[in-house]
C-alpha cells in the first residue's frame, strides 16, 4: 500500500540518555522521510549528548559514551535536521509523548526555532494502543508477522514504526471505532489529516501533555492543583503561578507556549485597564446658570450723577 500523502511525511525515532525530556539528551535520531511520489529519503545521525548515558539506557539501546564520544552535539546539526524535515507531517511511535517533545527541546536550546503550527502529527502507538493495546515489537509481529532485527536501534525501529502504519490502514481501514462518548466512526484511514486527529486524543498544547486544550478550544493545566482549569483563569486568580511555572523544571517548549499566552492574557488585560479608564473620565461640569440681579429703580439723584458725569 502507498500512502496517500499531500506533502511528506516523515517518521522519525529517537534515542537519549533517559526519557526526562526536560533533562535528558538525545544521542541517536532516524528519520525516514515518505514522499507523496512514493520515494524515501533517510537520515541517521549520532549525537554526542555532552553528559554521560547511564548505563541502564545503554543496555536498552546498545549506545555507549564511547560509541558517541567523537560525534558532533546537536547544535552543529541542528540546522540540517530541521531543513531534512522540511514543512513534512510528523510521525512516529509514541512521538506525541517522547520523541516531539524531546526533538523540540533540542531545537530550543540550539537555537533553532522549528514552526510546528501547522504541521499534522501521526502517533503510530497511538492507533495500536486504541484498536489492539501492544507495543512496538508486538506490533510488528501482530501487523506485519515478522520481528524486529536489531530492536531498539533507531534505523530498525522506525522502519518497523513505518511498516506497521502501511499495516494498520489495510487492516482497519473499514473497521469502526466508538469513542469514550459513544461516537462511532472508521477513523484510521489513508489520510494524514484523519490519523492526526485520531491519535492526538488529548489535544496537547506543548506535546509534554503538560497543556492541553478543553472542548471549548482553550488553555488548561493538565497536572497538579490545577488539573482541568484554563490557563488564563489561573493566572487571573494567581498571578505567580506564571513565574512558578516559568522557572521550573519544565520543558522549553511547555514554556514557551506558556509565554505566549500569559502575553497574549496580559495584552488583554491592558486593553480591558484603558477601556474602564476612559469609561470613568469625569464629563467637565457646565458653569450653572445664574439669574440676573433685578435692576434698581432709576432715581432723580441718579439722573443728576449722569448729566454731571456725561455734561448733559
């Protein structure tokens, strides 16, 4: 089966130093780049993540500080990665919880400020969890019935992650789905913009799930005290919870999407401040009207004082 793509899609998968995207450092990224002609390009780089891997990680994905020692960091490749990637969709397995988030990260701390507006995103895991509820190994055997040759190596998992997508639409793709809600629909069909509404369910804001939009399309916090209220209703009531957030150990990206709606919410509270002022600037009071004195009555002796004064 081909995909039935407007522009490129690119799969991609990530090896790191751990799984805190906040914290950890990314050490190996595969991308396999589908073109809507039907082509593949790919691109495998070795990073050097300038800290040490632990060695419980590099038993799962046999990298070790010696394999990468001699690599460049990221930022000397960032560039190139991101003009690899281009305007494609994004895809991978598990990508909307580890690997985005992880890949932004990067691209924050070198500089490099990938737009993600309006992108689609594809989580491969995402459409298996729902529909079959596995993982990447089970996957493969379970779509494709074969294993994985060198699992956990990032060329061989995104490949797998590639195959079982191709897999997944021949298999469901007249198979229908009821949501939480009781909605019935056949969601997994050859059309991006269909997977990406289909296994991004929690509508994240910053990819770490740590924002997510309601059904009304706003800002909320997805953890903590605050789980459920909308950004902008917090930092009515508390303003510090900004600054908290902002000098925690959160990631770049969360962080960023924070900015950009405390100064679009601070933006409207000026705007809110200028129009009450100028709705109580007092009207200028009109002198009040004074009723003329009566005129005295003209007298003789008054008479006189003029012929004197004017010499009539």
């Amino acid at each position: 089966m081909k995909l039935n793509l407007k522009r490129p899609l690119a799969f991609f998968d990530l090896e790191a130093t751990g799984v805190n995207v906040g914290v950890d450092r990314m050490v190996e990224i595969a991308i396999l780049k589908a073109m809507p002609d039907g082509t593949e390009q790919m691109l495998v780089k070795r990073i050097n993540p300038e800290i040490p891997i632990p060695l419980v990680t590099s038993l799962i994905h046999g990298i070790y500080d010696e394999d990468i020692k001699d690599e460049p960091v990221f930022g000397q490749v960032a560039q190139e990665i991101a003009d690899f990637i281009g305007d494609a969709d994004l895809a991978g397995y598990n990508s909307n919880k580890f690997d985005i988030p992880m890949l932004l990260e990067e691209f924050l701390r070198a500089g490099v400020d990938i737009d993600m507006s309006d992108r689609k995103f594809v989580d491969v895991q995402n459409i298996f969890h729902q529909m079959e509820q596995r993982t990447l190994k089970a996957a493969y055997k379970f779509y494709c019935d074969k294993d994985i040759i060198n699992a956990h190596s990032a060329e061989a998992d995104i490949r797998a992650t590639y195959e079982v997508l191709l897999a997944q639409l021949e298999k469901y793709k007249d198979t229908e789905f009821e949501d939480k809600q009781g909605k019935k629909s056949i969601p997994v069909q050859n059309d991006v913009e269909a997977l990406h509404h289909f296994t991004n369910m929690n509508k994240p804001v910053d990819f770490a799930g740590r924002l997510v939009y309601n059904e009304k399309g706003e800002e909320t916090i997805n953890f903590g005290k605050h789980k459920g209220r909308t950004v902008e209703s917090i930092f009515d009531a508390e303003p510090s919870y900004y600054s908290w957030m902002m000098q925690g150990d959160f990631p770049l990206f969360t962080k960023k999407k924070l900015e950009e709606i405390w100064k679009r919410w601070s933006k409207k509270k000026a705007e809110l401040k200028q129009a009450k002022q100028q709705n109580e600037v007092p009207q200028r009071s009109q002198p009040a009207y004074e009723k003329p004195k009566p005129a005295k009555p003209v007298t003789e002796d008054m008479l006189e004082q003029l012929k004197m004064k004017f010499g009539k």
